[in-house]
C-alpha cells in the first residue's frame, strides 16, 4: 500500500505558471487519506529498501535492509513540532548578549545617577550651612584648642615664607658679588703680569680676591643648604599638614550639616515618614560624626609631628647658617670648612650652577 502511494506522489505533475510559481494542487481526498494513514501507522524500517541511485536506476542499486538488526523507527509528528518550538531563532544568541550588555549599560547609569544625587545633596546642605554660620543663624563645632594650634601653624609658614624668600635674595646678591670678586681677581691677575713696576701689589690683591672668592661659594654652598631645608620644611611637611587641615574643616563642615538636618527633623511633628527621616538623618549623622572624629584625630597627630620635626630641622639649620656666616666674615677659612663638613655640606665647584653648552642651544 504504501509503495502504490508514493509512486503515485512521485508521478504527480507539478504545474508551473508563465512566471515559474508552482501552481495549486488539484485535491485529492483519496491520497490525503492515504498519506496520513501511512504518517500515522509507520512502516517498519526493517521491512523498507534503501536505493542507492535516481529514480528509475537499474534494480541492482536496491539494498535490503532486513539484514539490519534494530528497533523500529516510527515518524511522530508532535515530536517535529515541539522541536520546531523550542529551537532557538536565528539571532537569538546575538538578543541574549543584547539584553545583558543592556543591562550592564543600565546598571552603571544607575549608579552614576544614585551618585550625582547623593552630592547634590550633600553640597545643598554644606552650601546652606556655611551660609548659615556666615549670617550668623547656624552653630558650629569648634574645638578650640585645636584651632588655636592650626591658627599658629598659618602663621609660622607665613614667617618661614618670609624668611626664605629674604634668604634666597641673599643668594641672589652674594653670588653677584663672589662672581665680581672673582672677575675683579682675574683682572688684577693680568696686570701684574703687565705692570713689572707694580707686579707685587697686584698679586697680593688678586691673591686676596681669589681667597675672598672661594670662602664665598663655601658661604653659597651652606647658605643654599639652608635654602633648601626650610622649603622643603615650609612647601612640602607644612602644607602636607594643611592639606590634612583642609580636609578636616571640609568634614567638619558636612558633619554639622547634617546635625543640623537631624536637629530640624527632631523638632518636626512624629509621623511614620518622619520616623523614617529622622531614623535615616541619624544614620547619616553618625557616619559624618565618625569621619570627622577621625580627620581631627589625623590633625592633632600631625600638628605633634610637624613641631617636633621644625624644631629638629630648625636647630640644625640655624646652627649651620651661624656657624657660616660667623666662620666667613671672620676670615677663618679653615672653621668654615669646617662647618661644611660638620652638617655634611657639599661645596659646590664655581660655574656648577650656570647650565652647559647643550643646555644652552
């Protein structure tokens, strides 16, 4: 039976319109029926042949497969359907790592938006607290003990300031006058050697200039020492300290804010969403309490260390610069370089300072 049907689907004649379209399929009720008996009944495979070659092929090209032991294999169209179902799309990989890309995008605006709003907040409440002290309307906390010792410290970086830049003046003229010196020498130099007449007055003071000249750059050497000392104790220890300072009033300044909010909700009439305010402004006051109890702790421990080290690097510098001074207008070359070596002062050769012939192109 089923091979009288296939033979008669495989002579049908399929009709072709003037543009290459199959046409329609007269129906059939008989092959109808005699196909979905044959879908629902199933030929055994073990009872089928296998052709090798076309239609009409020589019938040595048939192959028994009775031979071939196995269960039977029936056609179960519901299980086509439910795979057709569950089969993924064409681009559904490509729409999972859509979605997940999208949601990753999602994720970081959300939080960059949770951000920006949280330092909204938090500048509208320091803004409106610093106006307040400013008016006079609005408290803050103040420890004054400790602004007693930041208030001393901006004035002593303001006199260190002061000092250096009056020692660096002093480095400006004495090198102008050993660089003098020393072409007042070489002049006095070649006249001795032109003036026969005059050969040992000329020496003598060329001598005395040249001495003069290397005292001054052993004098230049500690001075620039000392230079270098106090800017680093004034531009680096000192405002290292302050920058901790500057941090510490910042927080000072958002943790009364926020006391400020917490004493404003407790006045307010006790609702549920008050409740949930004030339980949330308390939460947000003792997160700034703890950071500004511990900035100010970081203060007072560099302020302790900041004056032990200016009084260590002071007494060293003071001592070297006296030392110098005294050693050179005395004219005693040999306590001058002692000096130098005592504070491990390095004396720097004439000319070091000027910059090279590459440096200069």
């Amino acid at each position: 039976m089923a091979d009288s049907i296939m033979s008669k689907a495989a002579t049908m004649e399929i009709p072709i319109n003037s543009n290459g379209d199959t046409g329609t399929l007269p129906e059939d009720d008989s092959l109808e029926q005699d196909l979905q008996q044959v879908m629902v009944s199933g030929p055994n495979l073990n009872e089928t042949s296998i052709v090798s070659g076309g239609y009409g092929g020589p019938a040595g090209g048939i192959i028994p497969t009775s031979s071939i032991k196995g269960p039977a294999v029936r056609f179960n169209p519901e299980y086509l359907d439910r795979r057709r179902a569950h089969a993924p799309g064409p681009g559904s990989s490509n729409n999972n790592t859509g979605n997940s890309t999208e949601e990753v995008s999602r994720g970081v605006a959300v939080e960059k938006l949770d951000s920006v709003k949280k330092w909204g907040i938090n500048t509208y409440k320091c803004t409106k607290q610093m106006f307040s002290e400013r008016f006079g309307r609005g408290s803050r906390t103040v420890d004054l003990e400790l602004e007693a010792q930041i208030d001393v410290l901006r004035e002593t970086k303001n006199k260190y300031e002061n000092i250096l830049r009056l020692a660096t003046a002093l480095i400006s003229h004495f090198q102008s006058m050993v660089q003098t010196q020393q072409a007042l020498g070489d002049s006095f130099t070649e006249l001795s050697q032109k003036s026969p007449e005059l050969q040992d007055e000329f020496g003598y003071n060329a001598e005395t200039q040249k001495l003069l000249c290397r005292n001054g750059e052993a004098l230049l050497s500690a001075i620039n020492f000392f230079v270098s000392s106090i800017d680093t104790l004034v531009n680096k220890t000192m405002e290292d300290t302050l920058m901790t300072i500057k941090l510490y009033e910042n927080t000072r300044l958002e943790f009364d804010a926020y006391r400020s909010d917490l004493e404003e909700l407790s006045l307010s009439p006790r609702d549920a969403a008050a409740m949930v305010r004030i339980e949330m402004a308390q939460h947000d006051y003792q997160i700034h309490r703890d950071k500004y109890e511990r900035l100010r702790s970081d203060v007072t421990i560099k302020l302790k260390f900041l004056e032990e080290n200016k009084v260590k690097v002071m007494h060293k510098q003071l001592l070297l610069f006296h030392n110098a001074i005294s050693a050179y207008f005395a004219g005693n070359q040999e306590q001058l370089e002692q000096t130098l070596i005592q504070f491990n002062v390095k004396l720097k050769p004439p000319g070091s300072d000027k910059p090279s012939w590459l440096e200069e192109q």
